[in-house]
C-alpha cells in the first residue's frame, strides 16, 4: 500500500498531542503535517510544522495536500473568554479547515466532536457542536469520522479544576460504568488518540459517528 500523508490541527492539545507521536510513528505515513499556531517541542523527519494564521488558512493551501485530516481543535470557555471565541475555534476552524482540504483532494476527515453533541440541545456548547457536525457532515469526503468521547483524562499543559475534580470522581467511580453507562465513562486522551489512528485505517465510507464505548475498544475494522 502507497504510504499516505497526514495534516493534524490541535497537536498541542491533550488528544493531539498523544496523536501526534503516534502518526510519526505509524507506517501508514510517509509525512506528518502539523498545523499549529506556534512551534511545537520536538523534532522527527516526517514532521511538517507550519505556523498558521487559522483565519486565513487558504494561504497555506500549498501545504495541505493530504490524505488523511485530523481536526483535534478545541478550547474552553475560560481561556476564549467569550462564547464568539470559542465557537471560532471550536467550530468555525474545523469547519473551514474541512471545506479547505476537501477541495485540495483529501479523502478522510477526522474530528473530535462532543459526547452529548445535539443541533437541537438547550446547551449551547452541545448546540454548537451538534450544529458542527451537521455543517461537516455536507462536506464532500469519501469518509468523515466523527468521535465523540466522554470525560477525557491525561495530563494537560493548563490546568482545568473542573475536569480535574470530574476526572477524580469518574476514576473513584470506574467500576460502576459498564453496559450502556460505558457511553459515559471518562477515557484516556491516548486511547481516543489511538481509536483515532485506528479509525483512520478502516474502509469505511460517508459519515461515521463513533461514541465513547466505541473509542474504548480501539476500533480496528
């Protein structure tokens, strides 16, 4: 099989970030794009680095022709200090980041959405991926894969309290979370890093929405 090329947006968060090193690892990849705001830490001969403006991202088209796109964007409110900003990032880049790599040609987008992610939902943050997913999903890609994990755990670079004391309670917890509860079970960022791969590698075609319960079985067909 031909080696494939990678774009990955987010590689400084949790989940990007384990992602990341597995791409660069991976024999599927011959190169690994990483499209970030500013330099990242390390250094591997199949890394690509471009700093980007992600407002205009069609400037830097020449450096996205690839084959597979892994969209692991995202703030909180907190640091985006207002819902505008963090729709921007949450939802208008990826989606603009979609459009742009599907016309350069790329066949598999991947994206990490929201557990309780609902065009309909009374909650503006479950609304606003929801209507995310919607938009993604008239995008022209021979697959769109669509995860969207519970709780994640892991260390991050900035300390959230909040998800520190959930995680706390959902690991005390852990052994209650089986059956249909699994769908609500706090995961690893890894193991979402890792079904991501995993899922990057099927055959599968049109738009693929994968649940937590399923990333916690590191997909593989």
């Amino acid at each position: 099989m031909k080696a494939k090329k990678a774009l990955i947006a987010g590689a400084t968060g949790l989940v990007g970030n384990e992602l990341l090193h597995i791409l660069l690892e991976a024999k599927e990849y011959e190169t690994v794009t990483a499209i970030v705001r500013r330099p990242l830490s390390i250094k591997h001969p199949k890394l690509n680095e471009v700093i980007v403006d992600f407002d205009h991202l069609e400037e830097y088209s020449e450096q996205m022709a690839v084959d597979d796109v892994f969209c692991c964007l995202g703030t909180t409110i907190k640091k985006a200090k207002t819902k505008e900003v963090m729709k921007k990032i949450d939802a208008d880049y990826p989606l603009a980041l979609a459009r742009l790599t599907q016309k350069l040609d790329a066949r598999h987008f991947l994206l990490i959405s929201s557990m309780n992610a609902n065009p309909q939902s009374k909650i503006w943050y479950s609304q606003m991926k929801g209507k995310l997913e919607e938009e993604l999903s008239t995008v022209p890609f021979q697959t769109i894969s669509i995860l969207r994990p519970s709780l994640l755990l892991g260390d991050r670079q900035e300390f959230r309290l909040g998800e520190k004391i959930g995680a706390t309670i959902f690991q005390a917890l852990s052994f209650l979370f089986v059956g249909p509860l699994l769908k609500v079970k706090a995961i690893e960022g890894r193991q979402v890093a890792q079904s991501m791969y995993s899922i990057a590698q099927t055959n599968r075609q049109g738009v693929n929405i994968y649940p937590s319960d399923m990333l916690q079985s590191r997909i593989t067909t």
